[in-house]
C-alpha cells in the first residue's frame, strides 16, 4: 500500500529497478539443456534506452568509462549531461571557477562560443520545483494502479493459454531435433539435409523461447513494480532531495528522454520528452470501471 503523504524509498531499492535489462527492452532467456543462456531484442519497447542502462551498471559496479577523459562528477552538478542549450541546441557542460575573492562557484555553460551560462545553484534549485509540476497527483495515485492493473489482467487468461501453447510448440521441436538426431547417426538422413535441418530447428526453438518469455510474466509482480514506480512518480521532488548524485542521475534518465532545456528561469522538455507523460497518455487511451479520472500531472500557477 502506497504512503498518501511521502514515500519511504531505499537507494538500494530505487537502483534495483534498473537492474533488470527487461527495462532497456531485452530479455534474457536462461540457460537449458539445449541451449546457453543468450540475451535477445524483445519486441517490447524499452522505458530506458541501452546506453542508459549500460551507464547505469556501470555506474553501479564502481567501473569507469573506457573511452575519453574520464570526468569526475560534482554534486553540485547533477544536470551535467542533461541539458540542451536554449540557444544553439548543443549540450551543455559544467564547470567551476573562482571569483576574485577565492569563492568557488559552479556554472553550466555551453561550448565553441556559445553565451549560454547558468549558476548551478540556481539551476539545480529550479530544477527541483520543476520536479514539483510534473510529479503525479499523489491523491490520484491508487486510481491509477488500478487502472493499470486492469489493463494487466484484462488478457490474463488469453496470456496463460498462448504461454501453454508456446511451450507444446517448443516441446514437440525439441523432440523433433532429437528425432532428427537419431536419424543421422542411422545414416537416414544425409549431411545437408541435417544441417538444413538442424539449424531450421534451432532457429525455431530459439524464437519460441523468445515468445515463452514474453509471455511468461508474474502479473502480481509485474503490478508490484508499478505501484513503485507510481511512487516514486508522485513523489520526484522529495526523492531527489534524498539522492545522492548517483540516485539523481539515474532519476533524471528514468523520466526524461532526450534532453532538458533550461532558459533561465523554467524547464522545458521536447515533445514526448517526459516518460510521465507517455504514462498518462496510455492511461487515458484505456477506459477502467475503476478509474475513469483523467491521470493529471501535479500543476502549480
């Protein structure tokens, strides 16, 4: 059950969410008698793009980044790597320099000439009540599981039928690879025609397995990740305040895609550039006899 007023979220548990490659759109499918253990392109589109999710492993396992300089992340610089300039469109970086007196300030500025130049305190600050407009209506939030977990049960019985076909499928190849087997070392079957055979045989396994595992999904787990990312989605501004830079990286990827533009005062983002808004617009494209309310974006005048 979710907490209506905040979220008591572990850095551990945050992290975990982006250990499972099922989010960057692949699926391994684990080792059998058969087969070695092989990692696949489903046909699932992925919430965090390959790149993000190998950065994040990364990341996670202390190691450093073999192509470049490598840099050293500043906490006073979260948004580093994230932000586009609102003037030429490049990327900005972040740096620090001293004034005259010694102080040490941090800035985010662009590149090759570009004038574009931001105090970091000022742009993290704002990015934080941004944080606040686009986080989910918390009071809405149970609504929304609902929502989303009639729309995982809705076909369950359809899933569970083709899951069992798929297996008879795989079981009745693999038998007939076996069979084929047999008929080669009888001497029935000749060199070619066994390894035409053979390979068309694998290719099969291979894809229904590919199909098995995308159908073979744990429903209550499935909606026990979406409970957590409901929360953290209507709790981002508290969650970041939490966050150590690494944390905080990782939760801008998670709900930005593409980059964020800052102009000074207000954060923008391209169009579909926010995941929160995709999550709101899959909501609203499915009716639900448990929540007909609009999912809504926290907005502030």
């Amino acid at each position: 059950m979710l907490l209506p007023k905040g979220l008591t979220l572990s850095r551990a548990a945050f992290s975990n969410v982006f250990h499972n490659r099922l989010y960057a759109g692949s699926i391994v499918i684990k080792a059998d008698k058969a087969e070695a253990e092989v990692m696949v392109k489903g046909v699932h589109e992925g919430l965090v793009s390959e790149e993000l999710f190998d950065k994040v492993q990364s990341v996670a396992k202390g190691e450093k980044e073999s192509h470049g300089k490598p840099k050293t992340a500043k906490e006073e610089l979260p948004l580093r790597g994230f932000l586009e300039c609102p003037i030429c469109g490049g990327n900005l970086t972040g740096s620090a320099s001293r004034s005259r007196n010694g102080v040490k300030h941090f800035y985010y500025h662009c590149q090759k000439g570009c004038p574009t130049r931001f105090r970091s305190d000022a742009a993290n600050d704002a990015f934080d009540e941004w944080l606040a407009t686009v986080s989910l209506k918390p009071e809405h939030t149970e609504n929304y599981i609902q929502l989303f977990e009639s729309m995982f049960m809705k076909d369950d019985e359809a899933r569970k039928k083709e899951l069992e076909r798929i297996k008879s499928e795989i079981a009745k190849t693999e038998d007939s690879l076996v069979k084929l087997g047999r008929l080669y070392v009888e001497g029935k079957v000749d060199d070619t025609d066994y390894e035409n055979l053979k390979s068309s045989y694998k290719d099969e396994i291979a894809k229904l397995r590919l199909e098995k595992e995308e159908h073979d999904i744990d429903v209550s787990e499935t909606i026990k990740g979406m409970e957590f990312a409901f929360s953290v989605l209507s709790n981002l501004q508290n969650l970041w305040r939490e966050l150590d830079l690494e944390g905080k990286r990782i939760l801008i990827g998670s709900i930005v895609n593409g980059k964020l533009i800052f102009d000074g005062s207000e954060y923008r983002t391209k169009p579909e550039g926010l995941f929160i808004k995709e999550m709101a617009a899959i909501a609203d494209s499915h009716s639900c006899s448990v929540a007909r309310t609009r999912i809504e974006l926290v907005s502030h005048p």
